[in-house]
C-alpha cells in the first residue's frame, strides 16, 4: 500500500532537490476517515511497515509528513518558526486571529515573551489556593462507595481554575462564563476536526452557534477589561487578565482588546480539557496499581511530593492525550534527515508514538513512574507538551495543577484499588480521554 515518493519538483535550494519520505497509497479520503476515526492504529502500522516517516495526503491538511523518530523530531522542533510555522489549519479558526495559534515568526516570539509573566513560577504559586480551593469545592459530594466517573468531575475543576486564575475574583461575569464555556468547549472539540463550510451560516448550524458564543464571550470579556480598568486594586491584582493589560511589547505598545479576548479564549480552550483529561487517567491508572497507590498515599502523607510527580509524568506518557504537534514548511524548503520537503507541507510529529518507543522507554506498556524518579524525563523524547518555541505556554500550570488535584484528593480520599480491566482510549476531537470516564470508587478518609 506504500509507494516511495522522491519528486525531482523545482529545487527550492540550489543544491538540495525535493525529496519525499514513502507515501501511503490509498485515496485521500480513505486516509482521512482512517486518521480522523483510529489515528493511533493505523499510524503505529504505518510506521512498522515504512519506517518512522511517512507522507499523507489528508483531506484538511492536505501533504502532510508525520514523524516519529526521535532525531528528526529534535530538528523540528529546534527548527526557527521562520523556518516552520504553525499547522494549517490549526485552532486559531477557534480562538480567533489574535490568539498565539494563529501567530507566526517575529509576531510569535513577541507574544510569548508578553505572555510570560501570568506562567512564570510565582505567578503559578499564587494559583495553588485557588486550585487547592476547587478541588474541595468539587469533591465535597463525591459518592462515598460507589463507582463514578471522574472524567466530568475533573473537567469543572479545571475550567473553574482556569476561569478564576484568569480573571481573578468571582462576580457575575465569571458565573455567565461558567455556563457559557463547557458547551463551546463541547461544539469546540467537534468543530475542530471539521473542515470550516466556505460560506458560515449565520443563524442555523454549528458554526453560527459558535459565533453566538464568539460575540457573548467578547461581550462579557470587554466589560471585564472595563471594570479592570476602573478597579482602584489593578496594580496589585494577579490574574491573567490583569497581568495581560499591564503587559507591554518592546516597543512599549499594550495588546488590542480583541487580541485579550483571543488570547483568554484560547487559554481557557486549550487549558482545561487537555489537563482534565491527564487527571481522569491518573484515576484509571492509579485504580489498577494498588502498590503505587499506597506509596503515594505513605508520601502524602509525609507531605512529600517525589512520587507523585513522577506518576504524573508517566500518566503523561503512558497516555498522552495530546497525540500530535504540527508544524508547516514555510521556507522554500526543509531539510528533514534525508528528506527535503517543500513550501507548504505539513509536519506532524507523532507525540504518543514517540511515549511507546522501546529505545526511549523500555518496556513502554508498562505503567511504571520508578522510571522519572531521580530522573529527569528526556528533552525531545518525553513530549507531552510539544517542544521548542511552540511548546505548551501552559505546561508549568498545567503540571502544578495536576499535582494540587491529585494531593488533595489523595489527602481526603481513599481511592479502592482492584484488577479491573485497562479503560480504552476515546478520542473526544482534540483529546483523549478514559473511555469509561476513568471510574473509581472512594471513600474519605477519617
Ligand atoms: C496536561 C495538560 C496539557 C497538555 C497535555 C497540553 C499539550 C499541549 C501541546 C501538545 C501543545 C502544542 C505544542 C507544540 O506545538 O509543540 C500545546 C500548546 C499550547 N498550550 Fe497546552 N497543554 C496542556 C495544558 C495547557 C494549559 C493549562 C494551558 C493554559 C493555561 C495551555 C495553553 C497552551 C497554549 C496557549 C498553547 C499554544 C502555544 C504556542 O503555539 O506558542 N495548555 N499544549
């Protein structure tokens, strides 16, 4: 079903001719369905029949070269973004123009750096009460005894986290976005393994309800800058929002209002789920290994962390929830290895393959936190969050948030362990979740 695709096109360089990894032989649409419906299968055989590089042709991104070999992953993502963009199309058609998916080169790099104080180490100190705070919040019901589902639970807290770190204090506004969000974020998943119709709808259909939402969430972010800027605290305030208006480029220039509510969108789009559903996998993983489960418990209770943040790395890998990142060719070539590709082309770096590479990770289906434990986890092979200039802006949050749920849970709970069978992976359009919802049973402790 491969063929090998070294086109002789018009040399881009002077001396480097294109030159294309094999390619997978079926229409376009057949790969389409396959990548969008069981990815995860169909790349682990591509990959042990042609080798760690192969070319697709896919309906939404059309050429599109995915990687999973950890050398020419290293390049990709050492690769300048003047040289590699973003993918395309990516959720910037989401979040909107302003949101650091959508920027590229000069623009990104100065984005990043105007982003960086709200996720830097301080600033994520003083949102553990709030995620300490959430947690209690949510598991103050929690059945006592009886199987549930952690999955939704884990989703309120982090998307109340993220409401609340990002626009600080609880009011009205906050209220209409708790109830606005999780139906975006829903129609959001969908939508964005869909192609966009050339022409929107403007009333009926999935893209109108997004551009309903679109128009509450300015609205309501705009009167939240408003009060922000008329709040005699300001200065001291140190949610996103405020760090965000108080941010300055270079040139001494403040970010647009529209840019603000772009970028907010797509920190609480991109930060809630995706740590959500890690969290709901640390339940699954955790139910099926009593002996882990008795450490943490023993290290938690000596205030400890070591262990836990171990596991936490290895739910990450053995799990990965995010399985690509992409970027796009946009100089007149790239060197990739041996390869050479062209302007446009798409780059996929295969994230959760790279987690189950014997020479990375021996014995990879093994779930196993001893192996972080004294250990950094290694650049470029351990990739849950991407890598290079694009990587996860929300990595360092999302790692504190994950060990303030799991210790307090942990504090307060005893999570019954047994031999039930391994939850399947379920692939909810950008994540990928426990298909069972990552059920345990709990009990609090006395
Ligand atoms: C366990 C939780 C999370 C996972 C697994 C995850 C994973 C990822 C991945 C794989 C990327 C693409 C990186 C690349 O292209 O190299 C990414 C990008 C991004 N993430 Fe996360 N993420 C998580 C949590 C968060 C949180 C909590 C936030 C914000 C508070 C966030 C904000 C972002 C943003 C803004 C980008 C785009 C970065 C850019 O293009 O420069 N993420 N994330």
């Amino acid at each position: 079903m491969t063929e090998t695709a070294t086109v002789d096109k018009q040399a881009p360089s002077a001396d480097q001719p294109i030159k294309i990894p094999p390619a997978l032989g079926a229409p376009k649409v057949v790969q389409g369905l396959a990548f969008a419906s069981f990815r995860r299968l169909m790349l682990t055989k591509a990959y042990q029949r042609n080798g760690r590089v192969i070319e697709l042709n896919l309906p939404f991104f059309g050429r599109t070269v995915l990687v999973s070999d950890p050398g020419l992953i290293r390049t990709v993502f050492m690769a300048s973004t003047d040289d590699l963009t973003n993918v395309k199309p990516n959720l910037s058609r989401l979040f909107g123009p302003g949101s650091v998916f959508a920027l590229d080169r000069g623009e990104h790099r100065a984005r990043r750096k105007l982003l960086a104080p709200p996720f830097n180490g301080q600033s994520i100190k003083n949102y553990e009460k709030v995620i300490e705070e959430e947690t209690l919040r949510e598991s103050a019901n929690w059945p006592q005894g009886k199987e549930f589902r952690t999955l939704e639970p884990m989703n309120r807290i982090t998307l109340n986290v993220i409401l609340r770190t990002v626009f600080g204090a609880d009011g009205v506004e906050l209220d209409y976005l708790r109830e606005i969000v999780p139906p975006f974020a829903k129609l959001g998943s969908r939508l964005a393994t869909l192609p966009e119709p050339p022409l929107r709808p403007k009333r009926f259909g999935p893209w109108a309800r997004m551009d309903e939402f679109r128009r509450n969430f300015d609205r309501t972010v705009f009167t939240l800058i408003d009060k922000a800027e008329a709040d005699p605290r300001f200065d001291d305030r140190t949610d996103i929002l405020a760090l965000m208006m108080r941010s300055r480029y270079e040139d001494g220039s403040a970010m647009s209002r529209q840019d603000i509510a772009d970028e907010l969108l797509t920190l609480v789009g991109a930060g809630h789920e995706t740590t959500a559903s890690t969290l709901g996998w640390a339940f699954e993983r955790l139910r099926r290994h009593p002996d882990i489960m008795a450490k943490l418990v023993e290290e938690v209770d000596a205030d400890g962390s070591e262990l836990r943040q171990a596991t936490i790395l290895e739910i990450q890998r053995a799990r990965t929830v995010i399985d690509f990142a992409g970027r796009n060719v946009a100089a007149p070539s790239f060197q990739l290895g041996e390869w050479n590709l062209p302007k446009g082309h798409n780059i996929v770096i295969s994230l959760a393959d790279l987690h189950q590479n014997p020479e990375l990770f021996p014995d990879p289906k093994r779930f196993d936190p001893y192996r972080f434990v004294g250990n950094r986890p290694p650049a470029f092979a351990w990739v849950p969050f991407g890598g290079g200039t694009r990587r996860c802006l929300g990595a360092a949050f999302a790692n504190t948030e994950m060990d303030v749920v799991l210790r307090t849970i942990l504090r307060h709970f005893v999570i019954e362990t047994d031999d039930a069978r391994d939850e399947k992976l379920h692939f909810r359009g950008i994540a990928y979740t426990p298909k069972d919802g990552g059920r345990v049973v709990m009990h609090r402790r006395t």
